[in-house]
C-alpha cells in the first residue's frame, strides 16, 4: 500500500487522507512487520532543516503525516492536513475494535498519564492498555544525538518488552520521540505501529486545551496556544516566519 509522497525542505510528506492511514494501520496490525508514524509540522521541518540526523529519522518513517496548516500551504492541495492527536485517538479506537494492546511512554507528570488512561478508558471501554511510562527525561545534544539515563532506558525498554503491546505512543516532543522510537523500536519485538505524539497526551488527558473548531479549521491554532502559553513564541516564530522562509528560500535555489 504505497503512497504517493510530496517532498518539502527534504522531508517526504504521504498525501494519505486520514481514511487512507488507518486503513494502512490496519494493514500493519495484520503483519508481522514494525512501522514508525510520525506527524511532521512546520517546526519540526526547521529543526530537521539544521539536524542531518532528524531529517534521516523522519524520513525513515512508514507515514508521515502533515500536521499544520504550514505544510498544507507550500506543500499543495495533494496533502490532506491530519492533526497527531485525532489521527492517535483514531489508533486508539482501531485498538480497540481489534483488541490489539497499547502502551503509553511520555516525559510529562504521572498526573497527566493518570489522566490520559482515564479519559481512554471512558472513550473506549474495552481498550487494552498494558503499561505505562512516564518522567522519563531525554535531552539531545548539538549534533542531535539523543541523551538519557542508560540504566532507566533499559529499563523502560525491558517493560515494553514484557508488556509486549502493538501499538506504542511515545511524548518527548519532536525530535527526542522520533529519534527515541527510531533507535530503540528494533529492540521492541511486539510493536507493530510507534506513534511519535508530541502533546497529544496533554490534550487527551485534558490538562491542555484545543483551539476551538474554527480556529483549528481556519489552521490558527498557532494562535489559541500562544495565548495560553506565551512562552511558546519562539516556536511560534519557527512555524509562522521561519519556516516560510526557509521554504521559499529552498524553492528558489
């Protein structure tokens, strides 16, 4: 089930409607192979623009999703815009329906996965949620190289393992989750789909809230969480200024 793909500042965009994915999800529940999805969005494509390592990361990936209305724009009407927190919710009910088992690994507050779990569970009653991490604190170096408590990770690793779930949502923030999922997922026998979900987990749990629909429809939600969150204005400028320019920068060269 190949995709056609629409490359931007070298990253490799799938031009899947949301329906497409599943169904591709689907396909991959069914095998026997490991599959990496990812929600590229302008910020990240800035990161990766600087970071070789992250590029290569995401373009290893089986899916990769457009997440923002940044890429939607340069990348043409071929792209269908999916958010990573509906496209996760629409993983968690395809679990769900075919009684396949998640497991939840983030960097955030227990509070928060305890949260999480509830609010799945009240979403999709018979939902299989086989273990949870949380705290778990990486940083990455200059070069990109990811850093961690080696001791931790493996143990974190050995859970998984004995949890043996098929679907793994992993919340690091861009860059530390994708390249997590990509280094460590061979090691990981029994997943079939590692999701990198940025702040999914906050939106689903409820500690954060979304842009309302029209905003998120007229893809200003840049806009909701500056306003909740005036730190975030550095990214914020990624997406809406740099991001554009590097863009433009690329298509005339």
């Amino acid at each position: 089930m190949l995709s056609e793909k629409k490359s931007l500042l070298g990253i490799q965009i799938d031009t899947v409607s949301k329906e497409e994915a599943l169904q591709k999800a689907r396909v991959f529940l069914r095998g026997s192979g490991q599959h990496m999805i990812f929600t590229p969005n302008p910020e990240m494509l800035v990161a990766a623009n600087t970071d070789a390592y992250f590029q290569d990361v995401l373009n290893a990936a089986d899916i990769n999703l457009c997440d923002g209305v940044g890429l939607l724009l340069f990348a043409g009407h071929s792209v269908s815009r999916i958010a990573g927190v509906d496209f996760m919710t629409e993983l968690l009910r395809l679990a769900e329906d075919m009684n396949k088992k998640v497991y939840f690994l983030g960097s955030g507050q227990t509070k928060t996965i305890d949260a999480l779990k509830k609010n799945v569970v009240l979403q999709f009653p018979n939902i299989r949620i086989v273990g949870e991490h949380i705290g778990h604190l990486i940083s990455q170096s200059e070069t990109g190289q990811l850093r961690y408590d080696t001791s931790e990770n493996d143990d974190i690793v050995q859970d998984i393992i004995l949890a043996a779930p098929d679907m793994l949502f992993v919340a690091f923030g861009h860059g530390k989750q994708e390249k997590w999922i990509y280094e460590q997922l061979p090691d990981l026998p029994s997943v079939k789909i590692a999701m990198g979900v940025g702040g999914a987990f906050d939106f689903l749990a409820g500690t954060q809230k979304r842009a309302p629909k029209l905003l998120q429809s007229l893809g200003l939600e840049w806009l909701w969480r500056l306003a909740l969150e005036p730190k975030r204005i550095k990214r914020i400028l990624n997406a809406v200024v740099v991001f554009p320019w590097y863009v433009l920068k690329d298509k005339l060269q």
